[in-house]
C-alpha cells in the first residue's frame, strides 16, 4: 500500500493526489479522508474495482455503497439522463452540500451495479473536504466509498485506523490528519410526501426540517432507545471494538452511580480493566474506580460534537489497551447530533444504553 502524507506543501499534496488519482482511474482502491470519516474508495464505474471493495471490506454484498462526488455537474453523470431532481432535494443541496449529508436518487446505466445491490437508488454526497473533492475531481470519475474499515469495526477516523484494518489489502492511503465531525453522513430518502432519514448523521433532523417543506421522519426501525436492550432491532453489533461498551444517559448523579455499581460489582471478574469516556467536569466531581490512562475527559461545553468527533477513535484506542470494558457517558438521542452519537453508540454496545 503506497500511503501519502498531505502537509504545507500545495505541491507535494498535489503530486500525491495526482497518483492517487491515477490508481482510481486504473480500478485501484484508494482510502482518502472526507470531513466525517475516512472513505475507501473506487471507481463507481468500474464493477471490478467496486466489488474489490467488497471484498477488502468483508463487506455483506447485499449492502449499498454512497457515491462521492466533487460538484454538482458530476451529479449528472450518476443519475439517468432525463431524471430531474425534486424541489426539495434542490433546497437540500443547496443547504447541505458540501457536507455530511446522502441524498438517494434513482441510479443512472453508468453506475456499477455493484454499487446500489437489491435497489434502483444511489447514495449520493459531495464532501466537505477540500482534499476529498481535489481527489475526486483529478480522478474524474465518481467515486464509491464505504467508511474504511473492516466491516463491523468502527469506523475510522484516522490514516493509522484505516492502515490497522486495511493496510494489506488496498492499493494506497491519503493522509491528512484525523477528520473533523467523526460520524457518517445523514442517509435521506426524499419522497413526495415526506423525508425519511434511513441512518442518522452529520446533518440533523431539525436542520433538514428547517430547509425543506416535508416532514422529515426517521425510518421506523431505527432507533427506540428507551426499548429494552434486546429489542429485535439490537441483535447485530456495529461499529464494535473488542470490549464490552456499556452506555448511561440522563442525570450526572445517576450515571454516576449507575457506573461505580458496575465497577464494583462482585460479579464482574476481578481481570476487569475498564475505560470511560465523559465530560471533563464530570471526571473530576465524581471519583470512579477507573486506571488513569483509561479515562477520557471531553470538553463539557461541546460534549456532543467531542462524543462525536472522538467516540471511534477512542474505542479502538482502548482496544489497543486491553480493556474489557468501557463505560461512556451518553446523550440526549432527541438532540442535534446525539441521535448519530447514540445510534452507533447503541450498535457499538450490542444495545446496551440506558437512560438514567
Ligand atoms: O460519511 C459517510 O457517509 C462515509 C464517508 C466515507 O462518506 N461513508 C459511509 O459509507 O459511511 P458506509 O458504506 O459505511 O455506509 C453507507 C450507509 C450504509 O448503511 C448503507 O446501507 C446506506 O448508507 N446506503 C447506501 N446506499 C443506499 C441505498 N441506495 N439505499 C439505502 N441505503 C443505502
Ligand atoms: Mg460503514
């Protein structure tokens, strides 16, 4: 795997970008950061090159890949050609993109079916990451990208996570330093009579609703995070380190205690090492049984968007510690980001998230 770190130097990055623009065209796997998470990338032409991604991933093959594209005239080139976008996806691009925002259109004869299995319906975005779209532009092609992990890990939001998972198996690996909103895209279903957000992202519900005319309802299916731990919905383990990771929300006090009762519990073997992630003037009000070098404090003035921007990284970081257990600090799933944060903290954990 041929890996390029971007810096300062406009000319170095351009270089770099150049080849890793030609191992796209020529049906490689290239992986590339994109404002949420780092993408691994192919041609979306070429179903040679999308089907490696499968492969590289361990990805089920009945799931869709997003295509990335790096200005709106590129969108032309994945759609049909005599398909015109409603009103409301025009309102939502005009709002949303660039940025972490998947609008799913009917997919036009060039794309690769690999790309859209079992469906006629394409995700689309455009990034919000000058590096993504320069990549994207010189390889002038549009580019299919799942988030670039092994499936069933979390994604990853660094070079080094990326080359942990996948090193061996792609062909090259941008690098420009770790990426700034640390969740996937919101995935929208506009329909005539409503929008449907299909996974929680980047873009909230309340955002969407502010620009577009529809109601902006969540696919039914997604998230209850008051049901019991072993609803149906919970019976897969997503975006999963190794260690159990266990989730409280609500009131400080009672996550504090709902915390050191499982630090503390005598049925919990003594080879318990746990980690925990919260809000720094949390960390310091209530004491926790926790080894220091496995405490995260994030600022408690943007909890939501440091949750966000840190939860995958710190996930495997803890991992590479040897914890068996990590306990994190949650948040109101009815609010801004919070629902991306706690739909993947609710897969990460098996369905272990209670709210306090
Ligand atoms: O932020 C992101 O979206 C990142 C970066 C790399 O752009 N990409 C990403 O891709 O998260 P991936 O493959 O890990 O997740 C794509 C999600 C999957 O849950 C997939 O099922 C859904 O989007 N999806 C993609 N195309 C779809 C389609 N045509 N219909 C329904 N769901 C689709
Ligand atoms: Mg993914």
């Amino acid at each position: 795997m041929q890996r390029w770190t971007l810096g300062d130097d406009d000319g170095h990055n351009r270089a770099a970008l150049s080849q890793a623009a030609s191992l796209l065209q020529g049906g490689k796997l290239v992986a590339f950061p994109t404002e949420t998470v780092y993408g691994l990338g192919a041609s979306a032409l070429d179903e040679a090159a999308v089907l490696n991604i499968f492969r590289a991933k361990q990805r089920p093959a009945d799931n869709p890949l997003i295509v990335h594209i790096a200005d709106e005239t590129q969108l032309a080139s994945v759609l049909p050609s005599d398909y015109e976008p409603s009103r409301a996806h025009k309102q939502l691009m005009d709002a949303f993109w660039p940025g972490p925002l998947t609008l799913l259109f009917p997919v036009g004869d060039a794309i690769a079916p690999a790309v859209h299995p079992g469906t006629d319906l394409v995700g689309v975005r455009m990034p919000d990451h000058t590096i993504a779209r320069t990549l994207i532009r010189l390889s002038d092609v549009p580019i299919a990208a799942p988030s670039a992990n092994t499936s069933g890990r979390p994604s990853p939001t660094t070079a080094d996570a990326v080359a942990e998972d996948l090193g061996e198996v792609i062909d090259g690996l941008v690098d420009a330093g770790p990426c700034g909103i640390g969740v996937e895209s919101t995935v929208l279903l506009v329909e005539e009579e409503r929008a449907l957000i299909l996974r929680p992202g980047g873009i909230t519900q309340e955002m969407i609703a502010d620009v577009i005319d529809l109601p902006v309802v969540y696919d039914a299916h997604l998230i209850d995070l008051d049901a019991p731990a072993l609803a149906p919905g919970m019976k897969y383990r997503h975006y999963a380190p190794d260690a159990r990771v266990h989730v409280w929300w609500g009131q400080p006090e009672e996550i504090y205690r709902a915390m050191l009762e499982l630090l503390l519990d005598d049925e919990v073997d003594h080879e318990l090492r746990a980690a925990i992630v919260a809000p720094d003037d949390f960390l310091s009000r209530y004491e926790l049984p926790v080894a220091r070098d496995l405490a995260r404090p994030l600022c408690h003035e943007a909890y939501d968007e440091a949750l966000a921007k840190h939860l995958y990284r710190l996930l495997r970081e803890f991992d590479h510690a040897g914890a068996t257990d990590i306990l994190i600090y949650g948040v109101n799933p009815a609010r801004g980001l919070g629902t991306a944060v706690m739909n993947r903290l609710q897969k990460a954990s098996g369905g272990r998230v209670l709210r306090v």
